[in-house]
C-alpha cells in the first residue's frame, strides 16, 4: 500500500484512525498484526466524501447498491480468527463479498495473497479503484458467485465470508486447506460468527459471537 501525503488532512484521519485502533483494543481486539493493519489502512478513502467524517466511527456505512462497508470491529474479529495464532500467517486467502474493497486491503498487509468476488459488477469496479488508487496489487477480485469458491486457485489457507449464507456451504469447506481456517456468519435473522477449522477430513467447528451482516445472495447482478 503505498503511504500518504503529510497533508494536515491525512494527519487528521490518521489520528481518528489510531482512535479507533484504541477502541478496538478496548473491545478485546488484542493481535497485534490486526491492531496494526486496522491502523495502516485508510477506510475514509473506502467511503463516499458525505461520509469520510464518520468514516472511523464504529459502524457499518452504506456503498450503495443496498450494501455496507462492514464494521471496522467486526473486519478486525474476523481477522483475527482469521489468523489464529498462526506465525506465519496464512498464505492464500479468499474472500467473499468484495464490497468496497476494505477488508481485501487489511488483508493484503497481513497474508502473501488475497483473491476476492463479488457478485454486484458496479461494487467490484468500486473496489477495483479503491485498491488501485493504494497500489495494492495483492488483491485478484472475481466477478461471480462466491457460493462456488475459487476453485482454479484453492485450497486457501484461509477463507472469510463477508455475507451471511443459511448454512455453511460444502463448497467453501471443500476448498480449504488441512489446517485452514473458515470465517463466516451463518443464519437467517440470527446469525452467528463462525470458525470451521478443517483437521485432515475432519472439520472443527467454534462459535464466536452473535452478529448481523447482508445475507449471501446466489447469482450474479
Ligand atoms: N467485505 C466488505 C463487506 C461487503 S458487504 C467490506 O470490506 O466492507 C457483503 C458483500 O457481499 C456485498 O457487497 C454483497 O454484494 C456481497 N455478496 C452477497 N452475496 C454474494 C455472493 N453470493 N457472492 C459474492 N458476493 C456476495
């Protein structure tokens, strides 16, 4: 990611930014990997100008097409889970739901490669430019259906789903690697942050904490 302008500007953010990485240590956010990438990463650059002034504010924000940028506490959980206490991290990391693009860029500081899909085309473009604008080139986003996973490019060492399907799909789990990690909220109106850690054939599964995100929706748009 390329670095920023010392405009007075940057520095503002930069500090609302380390506020917030404060915040999240105070809610139990404690690897310091993520603590540092949420710190690194310009999220008022992921958001309309309408909304760059909360843009640190702990709170989900709207990207259009009926769809939010998640909640910067819950992109530093899923993270976290994400990594485990794996040293080192994960290598090759999926994710589904593009969005804007502001996880893949906290991702992209923390593992060797990100591959992304979304199924909205005008939110893919949106993301596209946000990463190209930061020089993030570790990022390969898909348009398509992400109920059907990456598999040219799997097994992934890791596998984070930003949308909530009803069940946990076998095909995200066919594609993780032995020892790797999935992290998806599943349900309909009650949802539930899981881990589905794959051990050989067998998959470990642990429940985090209670959550709401959009729901997976199958095709594309
Ligand atoms: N990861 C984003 C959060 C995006 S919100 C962030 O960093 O803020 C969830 C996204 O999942 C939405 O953009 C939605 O269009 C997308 N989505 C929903 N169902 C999908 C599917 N089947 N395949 C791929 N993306 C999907």
């Amino acid at each position: 990611m390329t670095s920023h302008d010392d405009s007075p500007e940057d520095r503002h953010f930069a500090a609302q930014r380390q506020q917030l990485v404060s915040h999240l240590r105070g809610h139990g956010i404690c690897d310091e990997r993520v603590l540092w990438a949420m710190g690194q990463v310009p999220r008022h650059l992921f958001v309309e100008t309408a909304y760059q002034d909360v843009a640190y504010e702990d709170r989900p924000l709207p990207i259009g097409q009926e769809q939010t940028i998640s909640q910067p506490y819950i992109v530093a959980r899923m993270t976290e889970a994400l990594l485990g206490a794996t040293e080192p991290p994960p290598r090759k990391v999926l994710e589904i739901g593009t969005g804007c693009g502001y996880q893949c860029a906290v991702l992209d500081l923390l593992v060797e490669h990100v591959y992304s899909i979304e199924r909205l085309h005008a939110l893919l473009e949106q993301a596209r430019e946000h990463l190209a604008a930061l020089a993030i080139h570790n990022c390969t986003l898909r348009h398509g259906d992400g109920f059907a996973g990456w598999p040219e490019e799997a097994p992934f060492d890791g596998i984070v789903v930003t949308a909530a399907p009803t069940s946990i799909p076998e095909s995200l789990t066919a594609q993780l690697a032995d020892g790797g990690r999935l992290v998806l909220p599943v349900g309909h109106a009650q949802q539930n942050l899981l881990v589905v850690q794959r051990c050989g054939n067998e998959l470990r599964e642990t429940m985090l904490e209670p959550v709401r995100f959009v729901p997976l929706v199958p095709g594309v748009a």
